[in-house]
C-alpha cells in the first residue's frame, strides 16, 4: 500500500468541519504559512482564499460533495467534486503545507476521480488553474489532465476570491478522460 494513503479516511464535509476547512485551505494557498508547502499563491494573491460562506455552499449544494481527508482524526485535505453533466468539476483542492510533497495530493486526486465515476459515471474530470502556475498545472499533466487553452477571467475586483498581486491572471481548463 502508498505509505502516503496509510491511516486516512474519506468522507463527505458537514456544517462541523466549516471552520477546519477554511483553516486548512487558507494555510495552504495564502499567508506565509503557506510557504511551508509548494502549493502556495502568497506571492501572486493576498486576502482570503475561501469562506465559511463559500465552504458551506459547497457542502449545502446538491450537485457538489467536499471530500474530507482525516488521519489520526485531524483533517489533513480536502477536495470538491461537482457534478456538471458529463463531467464532473474538481476544485477546492487543498493539503496541509506540513504534508506536502509526500505523495498525499496524488492519493487525493487518485480518490476524487474513483468517487466521481462511481457516483455520477461521468466521462471526465474538470478544473480550473491560474494559468500562471506553471509547477502545479505540470503537477496535474503528471497525473493526466491536459492544458485546453480555454482561459476564463480572473474575478478581479471581488475580494471573496482573493486580492491579485499582478494584473496577468486568468484561469485556464485542465481535463482528464476518466474512461
């Protein structure tokens, strides 16, 4: 077995882990302790990554799931699964800084992408990547999603989403095949 997978439990979010959640993603994108791990955004983004709004309308949502990572009873991860039709949409994507860089993220994923076929039987996997972030879109090609060149804007000007730090950024469409 992945030593990175030993000790971890799946399951879906609730109104209790709200605060953990945001805890946990905010660590591991904004802030200096951000900087521990590698998935970090300090340096093209301050202000907040999400809220306690913006978590629990995932979870409230029917068409969405946010998987909860736990080991030893601490949630160590997290990722949203959306249902959109033929495919679902992955985002929301975090793992505590401390953790990273042991193979965790790519169980993670590995998991999200079972759970999506089996629940919904879509054919594929969606996200969005600030185009910017050479490392991690090149982190997701290694486990199979491919570039689109399909960019959306970056919602400059609405603070829920952080403040940008560079006037170039936009979010480009990653997708994987999940036959």
């Amino acid at each position: 077995m992945d030593t990175a997978a030993t000790g971890l439990t799946f399951r879906d979010a609730t109104d209790a882990d709200v605060d953990a959640l945001v805890a946990l993603i905010e660590s591991a994108y904004r802030g200096d302790a951000s900087r521990a791990g590698w998935t970090t955004e300090a340096d093209i983004l301050e202000g907040q990554r999400t809220d306690p709004e913006g978590v629990r309308a995932v979870i409230k949502s029917p068409d969405s799931r946010l998987l909860t990572v736990e080991r030893a009873g601490t949630v160590v991860a997290c990722c949203q699964l959306e249902h959109r039709g033929d495919h679902a949409y992955f985002g929301m994507f975090a793992v505590s800084p401390a953790l990273q860089g042991g193979g965790l993220g790519k169980v993670i994923i590995g998991e999200a992408e079972r759970a999506a076929r089996e629940a919904w039987g879509v054919a594929a996997m969606h996200m969005t990547v600030i185009s910017v972030r050479n490392d991690l879109i090149a982190w997701y090609e290694r486990r199979g999603y491919r570039r689109t060149g399909e960019m959306t804007p970056f919602p400059y000007g609405d603070e829920r989403f952080g403040l940008p730090q560079r006037d170039d950024l936009e979010f480009e469409l990653l997708v994987k095949p999940l036959a």
